[in-house]
C-alpha cells in the first residue's frame, strides 16, 4: 500500500496545468504521503515526473490522453491512466491488516474534458477500471488557476473526485472471510466523493530547469473512514522536486 489519492492529485496538476503545446520534461522528486490505511509508516517515496505537450497527444504524470478536439477554450480527450492506489498485507505492521487479501494497482480508461477561461480552468473526467481488478468507476470535477509571477507560477486548486461503490469496496471494505480472518468488522463500502484543495509551485531555476513543489489536502468521507482498515479523517500529500524543460 503505497501511493495514495492525493498524489495524484499533485502529480496531475503538476504537469496539466502549465505545460505549453510542444513541451517535453522529465524530472524526479520525493512524496510524503499520510497513509489513510491503518498499519503503514513508510509514508515517503520517490516518483519520477514525467510531461509532454504535443498537438494531439499528453502524458501528464500518471495520465496519457489523445486529444480530439481542441480549441482555444476547449479541450477533450480519451485517456488512458494507472491507479497506484493499492494494499499489500505483507508490508503493513497491524496484525489483523496482514490477515487481509491484497489490493492491486490498475489501469484506468476514460475521457477528460477542460473549459479554459481567464478566470481559470474547469476539469470534467471519468474512468473505468480497465483491469477488473475493482470493476469500478472514478470521476473528477475541479477549478484550477495558474497564477505566473516572472519565475514563479502558482497553481492552486479545488476539486471533488468520486469513487463508485465498486472501487471502495474493493479497496476499504472486508468480507466475511477476511472478517473471521483477521478479527476486522465485516464492511461493505459505498460510493463517496472526496472534497479536496491542492497548490502547485513552479519556480524557474534556469531556462530548463524547473523547482518544483505540491501539497493537496482530502477530507475523507463517511463511507471510506468508517472502514475498519482506515485510521484516520484525512489525507495529506506533499511533493518537491526537480525537472528539466526539453
């Protein structure tokens, strides 16, 4: 259980909200995510960064999209996406969650539609587990506003991410075998949508290379907190590091 929702959160708005058309960089930085599963201490990791702009074709971390309409308020496209989010018994430190099965990572395909204004950018997506491994369905509603300072660009926003019954099931409830297992409440999990603030700060080094720095914060809700296997309210994600602009 490793990479969490919140990352990304900072990870997509990392790359989607300032990358110019015809714009490649690569990069690698650290993140200090709270884990919402009980059990789990190993909170920081290093992730690579990864963005590329062309005429038709994104990779925004961990996002790849093939845009078929684009113009200069609209953009939508057909997106194909990993789910890091995933639960291995074997490296959690609380008995009873070791009992439990392991929850696989997933790959995810949908659409994502962008409406830009001068008062910001309004972000529309769904996927669907493209694996089966939940079977389920995610969505994103979200404001974001790049805010260019000479060097500096600030990117905060504020957003909602639904998850359907499906995907919260698989990945916080426990069955009845797991239940007699592991000595955990039998829990079935339904759909929620996830309220979230994030900032992004963009700081320009040299003409290449790039400071980079994110923080989003997620109020847990009632149907993902209630699980037996999360011990905490909400979720916070920090991440900094380094790119360089081809």
């Amino acid at each position: 259980m490793n990479i969490k929702k919140n990352l990304l959160i900072v990870a997509a708005l990392f790359s989607a909200s300032s990358a110019m058309a015809g714009e490649f960089s690569l990069g690698a930085g650290a993140v200090y995510n709270e884990s919402a599963y009980k059990g789990y201490n190993e909170n920081v990791l290093a992730i690579p960064l990864i963005s590329y702009e062309g005429d038709n074709f994104y990779v925004r971390q961990f996002t790849a999209g093939w845009t078929f309409w684009k113009d200069s308020k609209n953009e939508l496209s057909l997106t194909a996406s990993w789910m890091p989010l995933h639960f291995d018994p074997d490296d959690n430190d609380d008995h009873a969650m070791a009992q439990l099965d392991e929850r696989k990572a997933s790959a995810m395909l949908g659409g994502a539609y962008y409406r830009h204004e001068k008062w910001g950018s309004m972000k529309f997506a769904v996927a669907a587990d493209a694996m089966d491994e939940s079977g389920g369905v995610v969505g994103e509603i979200s404001y974001f506003k790049p805010i260019r300072m000479d060097k500096l660009t600030l990117i905060p926003s504020v957003g909602v991410l639904y998850y359907d019954e499906s995907f919260n099931d698989y990945y916080y409830g426990v069955s009845g075998k797991e239940s007699r297992r592991s000595g955990l409440d039998q829990y079935t999990a339904g759909d929620s949508w996830n309220p979230y603030v994030a900032l992004v700060a963009k700081y320009q080094l040299t003409d290449n290379l790039i400071l980079n720095a994110s923080a989003a914060y997620t109020v847990l809700p009632d149907d993902v907190k209630n699980s037996p296997m999360i011990d905490r309210q909400d979720s916070l994600a920090l991440m900094t590091g380094l790119s360089w602009r081809f």
